[in-house]
C-alpha cells in the first residue's frame, strides 16, 4: 500500500536523527498499541546515529525513568562513539504528571554524571507527546 504523501518515511537505520520529530519516529516504531507502560531508549552516537532501540516493559511508577536512565547512561559510557540517549515514557492512562519537570533535571543529571547527555524526554500519553525539557523552557538540544 503506498503511504500517504503527507505522513513523514519511517526511519532508515544508520540516517542521522536531527530532531524531536525524527527521534519520535524511530520511538513510534516501538511502541504498542493499544498504549502500553513502557519506556522506549535508545542511543545516538557522535554522529546523531542509532542501531538498537531498547524497550522496557511495566514502566508504571513514575519514578521508574530514573532507573532507566542511570542503565542506559552506564551502558553508553563504555562505549566512546555513544554521546547522548533519548527517552520515551509511555503512560496509557495520561501524560505529564506533578514531578515530571524534577525528573527531567534528576535524569537530566544521571546522564550527564556518566558524560552521556540526555537529548530527549518524551512522556506519550492518549493526548499526545509532551517534552519536560520544553517546558522547563530548556533550549533544544537537536
């Protein structure tokens, strides 16, 4: 079936990712549906590229980001072409909760602890996609 001339290509492996828009394709690729808890990682190295997207089920606690991001940024650490992750939180049952802007700084932290920077954020609920980052009033960092 031919896509529609309006809707963007998925993703080609190895193409640099540029932007929110390009990184929440390669997200969109991941995700189930119907919405499930989860939380969708993956790295860029110092090219904007990615190979691996890591899915991560049962994410329900808010707090759980945390810990996926510490993981990932000691994992990208041993590696010295990997710079900077991007997260997805997925909540099927709502998007940004109280606390979501601390956790944008705490995880903000984490990953830069290990010299990985956390490029991304994104919480995908029923609504839609929402960046902590944005509304933090954080420049972009793409």
């Amino acid at each position: 079936m031919p896509r529609s001339p309006t809707r963007p290509p998925l993703p080609i492996a190895g193409e640099p990712i540029r932007t929110s828009l390009e990184a929440l394709r390669v997200v969109s690729m991941a995700i189930r549906h119907p919405l499930e808890a989860e939380t969708i990682a993956f790295f860029l190295d110092d090219c904007n590229c990615s190979n691996t997207i890591t899915v991560i089920s049962g994410t329900t606690e808010p707090d759980s980001i945390v810990a996926v991001a510490e993981c990932m940024a000691l994992a990208a650490s041993r590696s010295p072409s990997l710079c900077g992750v991007v997260l997805a939180t997925v909540r099927p049952n709502g998007g940004q909760l109280p606390g979501d802007l601390d956790r944008w700084q705490l995880i903000d932290a984490v990953t830069e602890s290990q010299g990985i920077e956390l490029v991304e954020w994104f919480i995908v609920g029923p609504a839609g996609v929402d960046c902590p980052r944005a509304l933090l009033g954080e420049p972009d960092r793409w």
